[in-house]
C-alpha cells in the first residue's frame, strides 16, 4: 500500500469513483430519451433558453442545421433534443450540454427512478479523508449540479458532506494543465500538496506537469494503462490500496 503526504485530494468520478458503464448504460440513455419532453415542459423558462442559447452558439450546431436544412428560426424542442443526442452520442465534454443533462437527471433523482453509483470502496475512503481533515473536491467533466445529485443519492447514502469542493468544465479542460492550477488557486493549497486522482492518463500528464500529485485508477471495464504508463505513474485497482497522511 501506497503512502502520500498531503492536504488535499481532487478526484474524477466516471471511471474513478464510478463506473464507466454507469455513466454510459444509465445516465447518458436516460438523458437521450428525457431530454425532449424536458424541453417541451421548460422551454419557455429563463434557465432552458439561456442554455439553448448557449447550444446554439455552439460551432457543432452550424453543422447540425446544415444537415437537417433546418434554419434558426425552425428551432424548437425537437430539434434541440436530436441534437443533444448527437453531442452525447460523441461524448462531447462541452457545458451546455452538461447542464441541460443535470437538469434532466436531477427529475430521475427526484423521481427516484437513478440512484448515483460509486464503488463500495469509495464511501469509507472519503470518509477516512473527511476525518482525517484531508480536503476532498470532485473534478469531473459532467456539471457541478450532476455531480451533487449523484453524490448525494448514492447507493450508500449520502456522500455529500465528505466532499468540500467542485469544479467542472468552468475550470478549465481536463487535459489542460492550466485547469489543474486553477483548481489548486482555488483551493488555496500549494499544487504539490493536491493529489489527484483519474483513470484518464491524458488527465493524469496534465495535472502532473501543472505539479499536483497523481494516481492512476485501473478499475474493471477502464482503458488499458500501457507498460510506459505505469512506469510513469502510480496505478492502484481501488481506494483501498491508497494510504494518504494530512501533511
């Protein structure tokens, strides 16, 4: 078992905290089929237009319209639904898109039709973090408000009070290694006293040139982590087998 010394930890959900096959299997179809009668019920609300405008702006958008031969003044609910399903089909990490998918998952929630996957060795690992005043934040491409909803509705209750930070797209791409230096800024901890953890290596390179402490997840149904890879990082199956002292 591993041993760090540090004051922080930042971690990843899909694929770290949580299954990848969550996220595709679950959350992803269950957005493609609400979305539209999401946005039939909202559409005239503030908070739904504000994001469609924001989707609109977007340069997969222009493209889309063209294909469709539809034009601006043709949008509606409809046509906004197809081409949600068009962003999450290719996986796009782009804000809109994850704020309108948090919307729709917060009604599931709600519903009690979701329920927020983690692994069974996720809950006691942030709570050993919590009392040992170890600072834990969530860095996830999905919205701060899906991250919320997923870690306060969890199988094994509420894990929401472990967790004391948030930070999304709005800090910055998650290979972008100025996006691991804005997190620490706002953390107000020295980057080398944050320790990060991702199943992404892409993710793990960048937090690790921007000087944050890295550990590679290699969990079931993850991508295959190269020779070169675990030469160059930390690679743990689990939580369990991460021993982390409050420096």
């Amino acid at each position: 078992m591993c041993a760090l010394a540090v004051r922080a930890v930042v971690t990843d959900i899909e694929g770290t905290t949580t299954s990848i096959g969550f996220v595709k299997d679950v959350l992803f179809p269950y957005a493609k089929q609400y979305t539209m009668k999401y946005l039939q019920r909202t559409w005239n609300t503030e908070e739904t237009q504000n994001i469609v405008h924001d989707l609109i702006q977007l340069k997969e958008h222009e493209k889309y319209l063209e294909e469709l031969n539809v034009t601006e003044e043709q949008i509606c609910p409809e046509t906004v639904a197809k081409f949600i399903n068009v962003l999450i089909e290719k996986d796009l990490k782009l804000s809109p898109l994850k704020n309108l998918q948090g919307l729709v998952w917060a009604e599931g929630y709600k519903a009690g039709v979701l329920k927020g996957h983690v692994y069974p060795d996720v809950p006691f690992a942030f709570k050993c973090w919590h009392d040992a005043k170890i600072c834990l934040a969530i860095y996830s491409s999905g919205s701060i408000k899906a991250q919320k909803l997923l870690f306060n509705q969890t199988e094994y209750g509420d894990l929401l009070p472990y967790i004391s930070k948030h930070f999304d797209t709005t800090s910055g791409h998650k290979h972008q290694v100025e996006s691991y230096k804005n997190i620490a800024r706002d953390m107000d901890y020295d980057i080398s006293d944050i320790l990060f953890l991702t199943d992404v290596i892409r993710e793990a390179e960048a937090a690790q040139l921007a000087g944050m402490q890295v550990i590679v997840l290699s969990r079931p149904g993850n991508a295959r982590i190269s020779e070169r890879d675990k030469s160059q990082f930390l690679v743990v199956n689990n939580f369990n087998a991460i021993k982390i002292i409050a420096k």
